[in-house]
C-alpha cells in the first residue's frame, strides 16, 4: 500500500465516530477518534519465526508497519480525543512486533506490542515503556487498537522518543487468555517488549539510548510502578530508568480499592466489569473457587467465564451483569471481601506492593478526585509507600475528571516533565 493510499484512507476512517461505553463515567458515552492508519501491505512486514524452546526472553519474532502518520494527523488524532497536542513535533510511524516472553508459570510463549517512533528528530532514542490500562476485548491493544490504546504512545512518539507499548499477555497478535492483573506477568512481557523493541529499533535504523521513562494508566499505573522497580534493580543491563510518571493506578487493592467498591466510591457498573475480570482470570492463578456458583449469584455463575474470553467487548460484558457487585456475588463470598483469605487473600497480596520501594529517579502519581473508577486514594497510599522509603512523590489531582479524563489531563503534562528531565 502506497503512502497515498495510506493517508487517503486515514482521512475517511477520520470521519468515522466509534461509540463505547465508558466504564469511567458508568454510562454509554461517545469517545470521538480517529482510526489508527492502516497497516501497509503484508509484503512490507518481517515474517513472524515459529516459536522454539529455549531461546532467549524478548527476543524478536516479527515487525509489521501499522501506522503512518503526519505531524497534522497526529496533532488531529489527540485533538479529536480531547487531548492537547501542543507537545506534538513529528510525525509518528508505528510498528507491531511479536516477540518471546513467558506465561505466568514460566513456560515459554509469545506476544505482541505496538512500537512508534517518531519521524525527524534525533537519531538515538530516549524510550517510554507505556504500558496500558485495563482491556477486555484484545483487539483494544495497542497493537491493534484504533482509539485508546494509540493515545499515549502517539503522544510520546510525536515529542521525539520511542515508545514500547505491550499488549500484555493473551491480548493483540498473541495466544491464550489475559491472566488479568497478574502483575508480575504484565512486567514481565513489558520487559521482554522492551528487549524486542531495542532490538526493532536498531534494525529500523533508530537505536535507542537505554534511557527509559515509565508511564502507564489505570491498570498500566501499577505495572509502571512494577516495571520500573525491576529495571532499578538492574533488570536489564541495557536500559537505565530515568523517570515514573504513572496514572490512575490500582496500587493497593486491600487498603484503597477494593474498600472503595464496597463503600460507593466506585461506581457500581465499572465495579461489576473490574470485579468479575477480576475474579475469573485470578482464579485460573490463585484458586479460591471450584464452580463459579460459589462466588457468582445465577445465573452470572453459568456464563460469567465465558464472557471474558478476550472476543466479547466491554459492551457486550456490561449488559449481561447485574448493575452491582451486590446484586453479582453470593452474599457470601460478598463478606469474604471484606476479610480476604486464602487463594482471594494470595491473589490480592500478589498485585499490592508495586510502590514498597526507593526509586533513586522523580516519581509523579497522576490522579483525579473525580476518578469512580480507580478510588484516589490507591495514589495517596503510593505516595505514602514510597515516603517511607525516602521518596517524595507528588499526587497531582487532576480534580473532577472521570478516570479516562485523568489520562487526558495528565498525559501532555507528562510530556512536557519528560521532556525537562530530559534536558538536564
């Protein structure tokens, strides 16, 4: 596919409006946006390798040009989102790559990502790892998603630097089931993303510095905090963390969330989706339930697990689930929140923690008192972890936003700290 071509069909897909029910505001709402710039013609890709036993985490499988975008049309594509594009300088071009990773028990397995990198600008590469929030269906990943899951890494990309945006497990190009929330694999796909993209971006003649800035929204927060904890341990010699700027993240689930969804501060349509996810994916990990009936009222319990199979949509999901969490679980298993134990217990306690740490480089937690989705106080309590350890991190309260309007807020602001870190 011509350049031409491309850009003709991006402008008619700009003139598309796709309708998706925002869990933030628990109504249907309208998010305005463009469609991602085709991907160019299958001849172009690097032809994806079979998987094979014991080759190396991160190592790269595939390249495929997916987006080919303008200055203008990126600056149009925020825009039409609701999201400043002052900090817009380039035109972006993005790539999915598949490469190796693990599952959550260790064995071997592959996933896709979506790579963007900026058109002009310095030849070397500053790099973002953003890593995304929660989705249902896996065509909402980066790698192939047409609004969302493009807003942040576009953003980054069209400021100067490389952004290495993972799909997570289970989710784009790649096999099997999102086990959701499971922190410690969604770091480590994010890192093996990052090996790859090291890699991708040299062969496409833009070698990256190994300086990272991490960022990431809602679920994407926690892992940011995750992530960057890994690479300050020296996770891989080739990346230096340079600065965390995460938004909206769920970081304690036992102290601040889940007391928020039992309590109101979470509204009931965005805790039913969360919780049910939730569950059925943390339970295929840490059993707490033999037959969803001992946790799900009927007749959720007799297709809850279906629904999250990664080719439902979130439409589709709230429709069929009750309008509380109240109304979704046994009485029960309801109380069981409240004093978790067991594999819920172990499930819980396997996501808190992401900011029990020293950073040695400036934190900002985004966040918004608005926010019915991610209560703030899961930032406040970050905030609190990390001071323990010495660290001041500012909670940066983007006020009566709703959870994906946080984002909006904060991501050009991230930009313009990124690029002052940069500077000094």
């Amino acid at each position: 596919m011509t350049h031409t071509t491309t850009r003709t069909r991006f402008r008619q897909a700009a003139q598309r409006r796709r309708v998706r029910r925002s869990l933030a505001a628990a109504t249907a709402v309208v998010l305005t946006a463009l469609a991602a710039a085709p991907a160019v013609a299958a001849s172009e890709s690097r032809p994806v390798r079979p998987a094979q036993q014991g080759t190396a985490r991160g190592e790269l499988l595939g390249v495929t040009p997916v987006a080919d975008l303008s200055r203008a049309e990126v600056a149009a594509f925020l825009k039409g989102a609701g999201i400043d594009p002052a900090t817009v300088r380039h035109g972006v071009r993005g790539y999915r790559i598949t490469y190796r990773t693990v599952t959550p028990q260790g064995a071997p397995t592959t996933a896709t990502g979506l790579l963007v990198l900026p058109e002009g600008g310095e030849r070397r590469l500053d790099l973002v790892a953003d890593t995304h929030g929660t989705m249902v269906h896996r065509d909402y990943a980066p790698s192939v998603a047409e609004d969302f899951g493009l807003y942040a890494p576009y953003l980054h990309a069209a400021a100067g630097r490389a952004v290495a945006a993972p799909d997570y497990l289970g989710l784009g190009k790649g096999p099997g089931l999102h086990p959701y929330m499971d922190t410690a694999s969604s770091v480590s796909a994010s890192l093996d993303m990052l090996r790859a993209s090291r890699t991708a971006a040299r062969e496409l003649g833009r070698p990256l510095t190994g300086d990272v800035y991490g960022t990431g929204f809602s679920q994407g927060g926690q892992v940011a905090m995750a992530l960057g904890r890994e690479l300050a341990r020296g996770a891989d010699r080739h990346f230096r963390l340079r600065a965390l700027a995460p938004v909206a993240g769920p970081y304690d689930l036992r102290g601040a969330e889940i007391p928020a969804l039992l309590d109101g501060r979470v509204n009931d349509i965005s805790g039913v989706f969360y919780m049910s996810y939730f569950l059925t994916a943390q339970n295929r990990l840490h059993p707490f339930y033999d037959d969803p009936a001992e946790v799900f009222r009927q007749p959720y319990a007799g297709y809850v697990e279906e629904l999250f199979d990664t080719r439902h949509t979130e439409e589709d999901i709230v429709t069929q689930l009750p309008g509380s969490v109240k109304e979704l679980l046994t009485d029960g298993f309801y109380e069981r929140l409240r004093h978790p134990d067991g594999g819920l217990l172990a499930a819980i306690e396997a996501q808190d923690g992401t900011c029990d740490w020293k950073p040695a480089v400036p934190v900002r937690l985004h966040s918004a008192s608005g926010d019915t989705d991610v209560a703030i106080a899961n930032s406040v309590d970050c905030a609190a972890d990390l001071a323990r350890h010495g660290v001041k991190a500012p909670v940066i309260d983007h006020g009566k936003a709703d959870h994906n309007g946080s984002f909006k807020q904060a991501g050009p602001q991230i930009v313009r700290w990124f690029d002052a870190l940069a500077r000094r």
